[in-house]
C-alpha cells in the first residue's frame, strides 16, 4: 500500500494512543523526559503499550492495538479486556478505559491534561467510522512492528558501547518510535548522541520514514554523503532520512533498512568525533 495513503489512520491511532498515555500521567511518577508516559512495542499483542501500572493484584499495562484500532488492558501475555473505537466516540472510549482503571485501585485517565498540543480530533467528537481504513490500519501496525524489531537488532550491535543505546520508545507527542544511542556520559547541549526511529509520519512527511538523527546537528554545509537511498533533513528537525516510498523500493528489506541505518549512524558517529 502506499506509504502516504496512511495519513487518516495514522492520525487516528495517534489520538487513540493518547489514552495510554493519560493512563501512565495519571498513575505513573513523572520522569524528567516524560518518558515515564512513552510506550514500548509489544509483539506479543502487536501493541503499543504503556510501562506497567501499579494496579491491585499486579500490574497491567494500557496500550493500542492499532490494526484493530482498540484499547487494551494487558496483564503479562494476557488481554484483560479490550475496546473497540469503530462505530464509538473518543469520549466513550474514555469513559470505558476509566471504568477499568477504577476496577484495578488506579486513577481515572479522564481528567489529564497532557503537557502538549495535538491537532483536532479526526472526528470532532463524532463515532469513528473505520470502515475502509482496516487495510491502512493494518499497514500503519507493519510500520511500526517491522522497524521495531529492526531497530532492536540495530541496538543490540552496539551492546559494547557505552553509555551506548537506550530503550525503544514510542513517544506519545510526536508518536515516533526511537532509541537514543548516547556517546558522552555527560548530559546537557554539548553531550553527544545520536537518536535513530522511525516516524509513520508527520508534518514534515506525509509517510513513514525512518531517521538517524546526531547531536549537535552539524552545519548545514557541507554535509558528508549518506549511504543510499538516504538524504539529509535540516528543515524542523536535523537527521539522514529514507522515506517509506523508498524504504519498500528496497530488495531484502529488512537487512538493506539495517544497512542504511548502520551506515549513516557511523557516518554521523564519526562527523561527531565520537
């Protein structure tokens, strides 16, 4: 399917996510990165999913199933219960997430204010009415389930750097999913990383693509040449990007993806000195 056909699920299961997300504001302690409210991928369910709640009985994690477009409550390998948004409100799909918090002794999801804006809803408040989208939705899932096992077999090459890569994490803002491969132990504007993810898409692309993104972003100028099919991005944000136009061009896809993105990470290692 084309990567840019995806825009209308991607922007549903985005503000779908962001009851998971509500539910770790509520019932989580807040970290200074506000990675306490990011998710990591599931395989198992096929799920993006919360870090685990504190509830009565043992923890659970929420999360977004987004081929089904649904909420779910997981406790370990299990599904607990699960919500469909097809044919229901968002407001319908709060209430019933909230109705299962309570049940579990946690905090309702309901009243948070999430600390950043996102555009209006899809559907105004209206029922979603899925209909023709289960392929799209289908799809968007693949972006995010096939790149995460990529990017955890990128990270694992590097278990011998240090301080090294952190986890993969799908962050609920700007719902792109990345590790964080650090090069000083330091922190601050001068210690050197470099984040590599995967975006299903945004305002700068209207598909997916995945990014290799160093820090401090280099000149503008004479920029080093990156490993095909990629190129540099410098406009919002700095990182050597393939669009997913050209990510399904490639032959063997995953170890050609692994390829690219092991190459510009070295190039953009070494432009750092690092």
């Amino acid at each position: 399917m084309p990567p840019a056909a995806l825009v209308a699920a991607r922007n549903l299961a985005h503000h779908a996510a962001q009851w998971p997300a509500r539910a770790a504001h509520a019932n989580l302690s807040a970290a200074p990165d506000d990675s306490h409210s990011a998710f990591t991928w599931d395989a198992s369910h096929a799920a993006l999913v919360s870090r685990v709640l504190p509830a009565k009985g043992g923890g659970v994690r929420v999360g977004i199933r987004m081929a089904r477009l649904e909420l779910i409550v997981t406790s370990g390998d299990s599904v607990l219960d699960a919500f469909q948004f097809d044919g229901k409100t968002d407001a319908a799909a709060g209430a019933w997430l909230d109705s299962k918090l309570h049940a579990l002794g946690l905090k309702p999801a309901g009243g948070v204010t999430l600390p950043y804006a996102l555009p209006a809803h899809p559907t105004g408040g209206r029922s979603h009415r899925l209909g023709m989208l289960g392929r799209e939705l289908g799809e968007l899932s693949r972006w995010f389930s096939g790149p995460a096992e990529m990017l955890e077999e990128f990270a694992g090459r590097l278990a011998g750097l240090r301080p090294g890569p952190g986890p993969l994490l799908c962050w609920p803002h700007h719902f792109d999913m990345a590790t964080l491969v650090r090069l000083d132990s330091g922190a601050g504007e001068t210690a050197r990383s470099v984040s590599v993810g995967v975006s299903p898409g945004d305002e700068f692309y209207a598909q997916p693509y995945v990014y290799v993104s160093p820090w401090p972003r280099f000149d503008a100028e004479n920029l080093p040449a990156l490993p095909p099919p990629g190129h540099w991005h410098t406009e919002g944000f700095f990182g050597a990007v393939a669009t997913g136009e050209e990510i399904l061009a490639m032959k063997d896809r995953g170890k050609a993806l692994l390829v690219f993105i092991t190459g510009a990470f070295e190039v953009g290692r070494a432009r750092l000195g690092a």
